[in-house]
C-alpha cells in the first residue's frame, strides 16, 4: 500500500502496537508500530518495519483494536515485560495514546507530509509523518521498529544510520511527481 494515502487525513486515533520485549535489557529494545485512525475511514492504518527485510517500512491496514491498554499502563507493562514479571501469552499488545499528552499535537491533526528516510539513494528505510507542531518517525531497530515524537521515545535512534552515510529525507509528493 502506498503511503500517499495518510496525506492530509486528520487523526482521530492513535495507538502503539508493542511486540512485548521479555527479558530485554535495554527499553529501546521494544518492537513498536504505530495504528492510525483516521476521521474518515474506518479502518487503522499500522505502521511498522517489513518483516521481510527489517529495514523497510510498510503500511497495513487492520481493524480497529476491540480491547487496548491505556497509554497509562505503557511504561509499567514495559518494563515488568523487560524484567519477566509477566508470564502472559506473548503477542502483540495495542496501547490507546489518543488522550495523551505526549501525543496531543498529532491527534485531531491533519498529516501535512510524508518523508521517507533514506541513506543516499537507497531504499527507505524509515519514514516521518510532518504536522504543523509536531512529527512521528518510525525508524527499524533489531527485532522490529520504534516510533518517536516531539515528546515521546526520545532514543534519536535515527543517529544510528549516518555510518551507513548521509541521511535524506524526501516527501512523497516528490515520488509522486518522479513517478
């Protein structure tokens, strides 16, 4: 699915999709995607790395979760998962950060751009979601992705990719027209 789909739909909802990182030592290990809902359609459009590859990012469509965890309870699952406190059945876990504050300048926002994340000419492999105040950027890590904000996992894990070479950004509307 192409991305220029997300191009100025205004955000409804916003979940993060977390791959539970039992026994990890690092909180930067967690896999984490993100859903969106949009005011006009009624689907959530997730956002993740291929699992193909590990390195390019994809977009998916799902249903809108039936049960989610509240943005809340975010950092504690993460880190009793981290420490192995919990015994659950290890699945992918949806987190509702619609009403929280580390996400209030993108919820009820229209998206103003896409860029993909590159390294020269190569092929995406992240990509940056542009508000007016803000942004998300899903970027890969080891077993998956991380998603941040302005205000929300300030790991700046983009500063990994420049040993591969110099970091470019390109919107979308400038494949759309090469296209």
């Amino acid at each position: 699915m192409k991305f220029n789909i997300l191009l100025n739909k205004r955000i409804r909802s916003i979940f993060l999709i977390m791959w539970p990182p039992f026994g990890e030592t690092h909180e930067s290990a967690a896999s984490i995607s993100v859903g969106i809902c949009f005011f006009d359609l009624l689907k959530m459009y997730v956002i993740s790395t291929d699992k193909e590859d590990n390195w390019s990012p994809k977009i998916t469509i799902e249903d809108e979760p039936k049960s989610s965890y509240s943005h809340l309870e975010f950092p504690l699952r993460l880190r009793k998962w981290r420490s192995c406190e919990l015994d659950a059945i290890i699945d992918y876990e949806y987190y509702d950060f619609t009403r929280s504050k580390k996400f209030c300048e993108i919820v009820g926002q229209n998206i103003l751009d896409v860029e993909f994340i590159s390294v020269l000419n190569d092929k995406p492999f992240g990509v940056k979601l542009k508000f007016e105040n803000d942004f998300l950027t899903l970027t890969p890590i080891s077993d998956g992705s991380t998603v941040e904000t302005k205000n929300f996992g300030l790991i700046s894990n983009i500063n990994h990719f420049p040993t591969f070479g110099d970091i470019n950004f390109s919107s979308i509307r400038q494949h759309d027209k090469a296209g």
